[in-house]
C-alpha cells in the first residue's frame, strides 16, 4: 500500500510538473526600424542575412539573389507557389544547412523540423544602405513568443510550455490582452472597430503601414468614388508586381481600450491569406511594447 502510494504521488507530482507553467527567455535580437520596415539579423549558413521581421507571413520567403550569395541548395522535388499581394509565383525551396537568430537555431514549426525556405520576389530589396534577403515568418517564429519593443529596436524570443494560460506573463507592470482570433494554426488576428464597424486585423510586422483591404472596404461601404481625391501611393509585397493605395482619413479606430480620433490609413482593394480585412502594420507597434504569444494564442500590450 504505502508503495503504491508513494508511486501515485510520484506521478501527481510529474503531471503537476509537466502542467507548470514555464518561460524561458532565449535571446533577445536587436532590429533595424527604416521608414516603418523593422528588419532583423540572423546568419544564414553561418552567413550574415537581413529578414523584415513578418508576423504576416505564413512561410518564410528568400530572395533569389540571397540564393545565389548565401549558396542555398535549391530542392529537386519540392517548389512553392506564393500568391501575396504582388501577384503569384512558384519557384523551387531552398534549403539552407543552418538558420540562426540571435545564436538561437531556428526550425520550422512542422513534423520533420526542417529549415525550408519558399524563394519569392520581393520588389523592395533595399532599405537605405540595408539589402533586404527575405522575409522571416511565422514557420519560423511561431515556436517561439516574441516580445517586440520598437522603441527599444529589439525582439526577445521565449520558449513557453505548460500551462500557460490567462496573464502568465513575467512583466512587473500592467499589461492588457487583445480580443484575438485564430483563423489557421499561427495567425493572430485582432478585433478592432473602424468607424463603428467591427473588422478583423491581422497582426503584421512585415506591413509598414496599417492598411484596409478588399473585404474591409465591402463592409465600410468605400466604393473608389468615396476615395477618389485621397493621396496616392505605390507600395510593394510579396510577389513581382507593386499594388497601388490610397490614403483615407476615418472618424475612429478602436483596438481593445485604445481610440485613434481621425486615423490615416491606406486602402487598397487586396485580397489576403487568411481571409481578413485589413492587416494592422508596424506603424501600430512604434510606441508600444508588445508580446505575441505564438504558444498560447495570445497577444498582450504592456501599458
């Protein structure tokens, strides 16, 4: 009897362990903030790279120029066919031997942990004296969660497990949560009100800007009529072909406790994977602290 249990208690004790909740701080990684674009360093075959730091895409994109400088092998069975808001193309993956971010090896957030790359067209390949070679998304950051600070231009990647549900956060100030929804595994989209209609944003570093798009225009009612007058702008994504947007001024945005009186946002009739409204940009991030919690769903804003 007292064996047994003695051995009952032994594993109550292992499943109230495993239950814990644990988060573990694993690097934090300096970025690089130009005109809106918040790019980051990582080593690409032990070969210095720059990513834009891209919560909004599901694959991490290389450039095919980064393919011929860094050396990447190209797979002979496997190609990708990206379709971003340039336009769409299939190329062969890259493979890259080895992935790191801040001396933290990355692998994809998939059965066989592979270091994958889809090869795309980025038409915005420099920044000022930066030479853009991807985009880094979510199979590659979703392992971990992100506390992204802009002010302080820096990322720190933590490793959570266990249980960590609700306000497990280890910040000592105030922090809130956002209503968020989650359409496919990694995408975090957020809630928010424009002029008094409630749309779904999602959460996108890799966007300098905040921008409407086609389905958030249906709803708002905003025919090319009503925005006909506003500024005009070219703006580039994923993909061979540049999108063209206007800027539109709105009576109100609110996202969770926050209300922006008369936001200029960009307009373009886009359409976006997963199907959302509008994607809420960089530009929302500038002033805030901001943990992106991959593991449980979450994201928090420090007040």
């Amino acid at each position: 009897m007292r064996i047994a249990l003695a051995l009952l208690l032994a594993a109550l004790s292992h499943l109230a362990a495993q239950a814990a909740c644990v988060v573990t701080e694993r690097a934090t990684v300096p970025l690089t903030v130009v005109e809106g674009v918040v790019m980051v360093p990582a080593l690409v075959n032990e070969q210095h790279a720059t990513f834009i730091l891209d919560t909004g895409a599901q694959r991490t994109v290389v450039t095919r120029d980064a393919v011929a400088r860094l050396a990447l092998s190209l797979d002979e069975w496997v190609a990708t066919t990206t379709r971003g808001v340039g336009g769409i193309e299939r190329h062969r993956n890259a493979n890259p031997n080895a992935f790191t971010l801040g001396n933290v090896r990355l692998e994809r957030r998939t059965r066989t942990r592979d270091t994958s790359m889809t090869v795309g067209t980025l038409p915005l390949t420099r920044i000022g004296p930066h030479q853009i070679d991807g985009l880094l998304g979510r199979d590659f950051l979703s392992p971990f969660d992100l506390v992204l600070d802009l002010r302080r231009q820096r990322v720190t990647l933590h490793e959570v497990v266990g249980d960590c549900s609700g306000r497990f956060l280890p910040w000592r100030g105030a922090y809130r949560a956002l209503p968020i929804e989650n359409p496919t595994d990694t995408a975090l989209v957020v809630r928010l009100e424009l002029d008094g209609v409630r749309l779904r944003a999602l959460l996108d570093t890799g966007a300098s800007t905040t921008v409407l798009a086609a389905p958030g225009m249906a709803r708002l009612g905003l025919t090319a009529e009503k925005l006909a007058g506003g500024q005009a702008g070219r703006a580039s994504g994923l993909g061979p072909r540049p999108i063209t947007m206007v800027r539109h001024v709105f009576r109100e945005m609110r996202i969770g406790q926050e209300v922006f009186h008369e936001p200029a946002l960009m307009v373009a009739p886009i359409r976006l994977v997963p199907i959302v409204d509008m994607l809420l940009g960089a530009d929302w991030l500038a002033n805030k602290t901001v943990w992106v919690s991959f593991a449980t769903r979450q994201v928090f804003v420090a007040d």
